[in-house]
C-alpha cells in the first residue's frame, strides 16, 4: 500500500499534522475545554424521542436551510444577550469550525489576508490555508487583551478581509470589552469575525459582541453548542450576523449540511436551556475558585470569561504535564511558553487536579 509520500498531495500540505489534542483514557480530562456534566436522563430521552420522529423521514432529505433550528437559535440568542434576532440573522453548521471555514471561503481566498491577535485559537491558520488565504499576527498585549493601536496599525498595514476577534480568546480566556471591538469595526475594511465559542461562561459584567450587530453589517458573531451545552458529541455551530452575511454564507455551503437527526438533537437541547444554563453557573462558580486557589499559590493567572483556566509560569511546563498525567489528570500543553491550560471540571475532577499539581510542583 502506498503511504503518504506517494500520494499527489498538495504541496502545502506535505509535512503537517492534523489538529488535536491528545485522546488518552484517563481519570480526569480536563483538556479540551469540554462540559464535564453528561446531559441528564431527562435530556436523553427527550433527545431519544426527537432523534426517533426524525429517523422516520431519513428516507428524505433534511431541511436544507434548517429555518426551524435557526428560529430556535435566534430566540435563545435573544433571551441569553437581550438583543432580538430574527432567523434571516443566524446560520448554523456542523460545529463552529464549520462555520469558521465557511466564511473564509465566503470572505477570504487567493490574494486575501485574515488578521489575527496571538496568541489564539490555534485553528485559525488552518482555515487560512484550507481556504488559500494568507495569515499574519500581532502579538496581544502582556495581560492577553488586544492593544488598539496595534490593532488600527495592522489593519492599516495589511488591509485584511477578515480581523479575528475570539472573545474569550482560546487558549487566555480573556474577553474583549466592547470598546475594542468597536475600535476595530471602525477601520477594518473586510469582515469582523468575534469568536465567542466561550460566551456563555463569561462574567455578568462582559457584554457580547451580538450588541454591535445593529450597527455594524460587517460583524459576525460565532457560537457553539459543544461548551455550554455540553454537545460537543452533536457537532453544532452557529452565527449572528446581518441577513446579507447569512445569504452569502450559503452561497458556499454544501447541499444538506445539516442533518435530520443533528437539527432535532439541537432543537431539544435549545428547549432545555434554563436547565443547561444552571450547569453553566456551577462552571462559572468552580473556575472562579480555581483561579483564586492558583494565585494563592502563587501562579500566574490569565484573567478568565472561559470555562478553562491559563496558568503558569513553568520553566519545564512538560515536565509538569507529564507529572500530571502519571497522577491520571489529563490537561493541555498549549498557549505561550512557560503556561498550562485545564479546563474547569466537576467539583470532585477539580479537587483532583489541585491534588495532583500540588505533588507535582511540591
């Protein structure tokens, strides 16, 4: 059998990894950023039911612009921002990386350019170079947020046809105010992209970018329901933006994207929000804890709207992720030099983890 080498494949492809964390079955994983809770029995068999009614027509296609699950998600939107969304204004896929790539092939392309702010979400070269657009960065500043005179700087300079803008930014978990973003809109000439994957889990004082969208036709606000949901399992992505950016969208979107079972598996989940969202506090609740016990042993601490925690300062921060998981805690190596990331579990994994990093750097 032939191996890689021997295949025609793109020449800028040779030599790369596909994205992702390590796998590993262990006692606690806490590291990629997932829901610790399962869905609850009620949940399950309410997902049974709907997932049953929609095998009974697999036999056709689904809806192919899912109005149904975009009038759900619209009317979410609007009870957890308190701005009012109509269907026309939000798109979803499969998963927000879905969403992602399908507007850098709606907005990006040959001779285009994405502009991002390291670091971030270490996905995004990959749509840049899935899509064939170029790439460039500028760092963020010492504390993670985005400097906005870099930012005009950079804009001005590159004139790129999408700023990225994650908001909790992944792998930090710091949030942007609105003040930057609008900064940013001010001068960017292209698309605005703000990536609030983490949304749900930022603090009662952080505002949402899905404020500016009345004002702003260029801006798109990207949502998930993998995190606070807990559907990571689901594969559902979606975004906000004006009625013209959700019809350009679909000029790239493949037929039927979405299948019959992925809508009604989302729609249920949408009608158990109130009960997810009381997940989401007790999340918020343990990572405000886990914060303040890091710091008090004096780790540097990223400020964090997420449900995952970046901490350090590690001059072997291997080492220290490799302590970890000899103790059975599975957590990532990822962001600047010197930092670990953990996502927030239950209150037993959380305990776990501070057991185990007070062995490791004891």
């Amino acid at each position: 059998m032939p191996d890689l080498d021997d295949l025609p494949v793109r020449d800028d492809l040779r030599g790369q990894v596909p994205y992702g964390a390590p796998q590993l079955d262990v006692p606690v994983r806490l590291n990629v950023n997932e829901n610790p809770y399962a869905p609850s029995e009620g949940l399950v068999a309410d997902v049974g039911a709907a997932a049953a009614d929609a095998t009974r027509t697999l036999n056709r296609y689904p809806d192919r612009d899912a109005r149904a699950l975009r009038a759900d998600l619209a009317a979410y939107l609007g009870r957890e921002s308190g701005v009012a969304l109509t269907a026309d204004q939000v798109w979803a896929a499969n998963g927000s990386n879905e969403v992602m790539l399908q507007l850098f092939q709606t907005f990006g392309g040959p001779g285009r350019t994405a502009l991002g702010f390291s670091p971030t979400y270490s996905m995004y070269p990959d749509y840049c170079r899935d899509t064939f657009t170029d790439y460039v960065t500028v760092p963020r500043r010492e504390d993670f947020g985005v400097d906005v005179d870099v930012a005009r700087a950079a804009i001005a300079e590159h004139a790129p046809s999408v700023v990225l803008l994650a908001s909790p930014n992944n792998p930090t978990g710091t949030a942007l105010p609105l003040d930057t973003v609008r900064a940013v809109l001010d001068v960017a000439p292209g698309m605005v992209v703000v990536d609030e994957a983490y949304a749900e889990f930022r603090h009662d004082s952080t505002p949402s970018s899905l404020e500016l969208l009345a004002d702003h036709p260029r801006l798109v606000v990207t949502r998930t329901m993998s995190k606070a949901f807990g559907l990571a399992g689901a594969r559902l992505g979606y975004l906000a933006a004006s009625p013209a950016v959700v019809d350009a969208v679909q000029l790239v979107r493949l037929p039927y994207h979405l299948s019959a079972v992925t809508q009604a598996v989302a729609r249920t989940a949408l009608a158990h929000a109130d009960e997810l969202q009381a997940q989401v506090a007790l999340i918020r609740d343990e990572r405000d804890a886990l914060v303040a016990w890091l710091r008090g042993r004096g780790h540097a601490v990223a400020e964090s709207d997420a449900n995952f925690v970046l901490f350090g300062h590690f001059a072997d921060r291997h080492a220290v992720w490799q302590g970890l998981l000899d103790r059975g805690v599975l957590i990532r190596e990822t962001g600047p030099d010197t930092w670990l990331r953990v996502s927030v579990g239950t209150p037993e994994e959380n305990a776990a983890f501070r057991a185990a990093l007070e062995e490791v750097t004891a």
